[in-house]
C-alpha cells in the first residue's frame, strides 16, 4: 500500500490543527539568527500538499519544494500560485541545480526514512547543496512520542465528508512505528469509499541524528525542544535540529 496516496486527499482536512503558522514563526526566527535574508533560496524537504512552502514564498522567500508523493505534489501546484518550484523526488536522492541558502522539513518527514545509511545520505545530500553559511532545520518525533504517546494505540477522527481509523503499533526492539490508516472518503453519491494506507516511522535517539549530521558534514548541530524552542527534556515529543 502507497503511502500517502489515498490520504492526500484529505490530509489538510485532517491536519487542519497543525500548528504550521507557529512552525513558520520558528524557522524565520532561525532564519533571521544565521542571517538567511528575504529572497533567499530556500529548499522545503517532504514538503506534502505545499502548507509550509506557500507560508514561506509568501514571506519572500524562492520555494523549491521537494516531495515524493505525487499525489501530494499534485495538490499543493493547484493551490494559487506563489511561485513554487514542485520537484517530484525522493530525498535520499536528492539533485538540485544550484544550491540554496536554507532547507527545511517539518512534520516528522525523517522520521520516514527507515535505513540509517539512507538518512545519512539525505543529510549528505542536503549539505551538498547547501551554501557554505546555510542553515538546515528540520523536526523528528522522538522515541518517547513512539513509545509513550503512539505506543499501541488506536486513534478515530470523523468528519462530513471523511472519516480515519489510525490502528498504531510501536515495536521497541526495531524502533520501527506502523499505523495502518483506514479511510473512509465521501464519493459523489453520498456514499463512502474505504480505503486502506500502511505507514511506517523509525524512532532515532537525538544522538544517532548529531552522529549522522556530522558524518554527512555538517559541523555545527543544535537540538531544542519543538513546542518551547527550549531544552531537551524526557517527555519531548518532537525535536529541532539545526544544523550548518
């Protein structure tokens, strides 16, 4: 099963409590430490249906946006246009053709690489087309949100028009979360249609990710906690890192 394949459709209708105006305020103040100025290049990793990209091309920055979901990418081009570049890869294969001056991504997209080597390869690819003084910022869930949080726990939303049974499993040994996504998507009759999408995270400790950032070669590495933008603690459930 594809993921984020029939969930795109109604994935802003279910993330429409996702605090993106909030994740926005933090990068630009990032942004605005490591002097990255308006009209900069500005690479969005993972970006979905496009909700961080168009915050940040509204803000003055040129969007390159990077996802490897089609169906995602196919919705976030036909919101209004603010001058986004769409690219349809994967990122542990990166290619740009020029580099930028910062790259993001939000919403625990790392967390979708499985493979430590895969990862490593993402953070080296990401280093490669960044400029010398550019800055990467990116969140993670952290392995006491998979363990604690997630754990084996079922979660159900209902809408008008749509409808989720998230069926969760975290096992410990592998680090490895699966949430098996039942969706129930209103069709033009006014019946629904199931579908069925399979989703799969690795929980990494905050030290494997400084490791592979400095392996790939990025010599400064900051890690906060997300929701305060403050110090690590052990109930942290999604991590910044900061890394040039």
């Amino acid at each position: 099963m594809e993921s984020y394949k029939d969930f795109a459709r109604v994935y802003d209708e279910f993330m429409d409590q996702t605090p993106y105006d909030e994740w926005l305020l933090n990068i630009l103040n990032v942004f605005k430490e490591y002097k990255i100025k308006k009209a900069a290049q500005v690479l969005d990793l993972g970006c979905g249906t496009g909700k961080m990209s168009r915050r940040l091309a509204r803000e003055g920055y040129q969007v390159t946006a990077v996802d490897n979901s089609m169906d995602m990418l196919e919705i976030a081009a036909s919101e209004e246009d603010d001058h986004i570049l769409y690219v349809l890869q994967d990122m542990v294969s990166l290619e740009l053709p020029q580099q930028v001056d910062a790259a993001v991504s939000i919403c625990d997209c790392m967390n979708y690489i499985l493979e430590e080597d895969d990862l490593k390869e993402a953070f080296r690819r990401v280093k490669r087309f960044l400029k010398e003084d550019g800055v990467f910022i990116f969140d993670m869930n952290s392995h006491y949100k998979y363990k604690e949080i997630l754990a084996c726990n079922t979660f159900a939303e209902d809408r008008e028009d749509a409808s989720f049974i998230w069926d969760n499993f975290y096992d410990e040994e592998d680090r490895i979360n699966e949430y098996q996504l039942s969706l129930f998507i209103q069709n033009e009759e006014g019946t629904y249609n199931k579908y069925e999408e399979l989703h799969l995270q690795k929980a990494y400790e905050e030290g494997e990710i400084t490791r592979l950032l400095h392996e790939a070669g990025f010599s400064t590495i900051r890690v906060l906690d997300a929701e305060t933008m403050g110090e690590v603690k052990e109930d942290t459930q999604r991590l910044y890192f900061i890394a040039n």
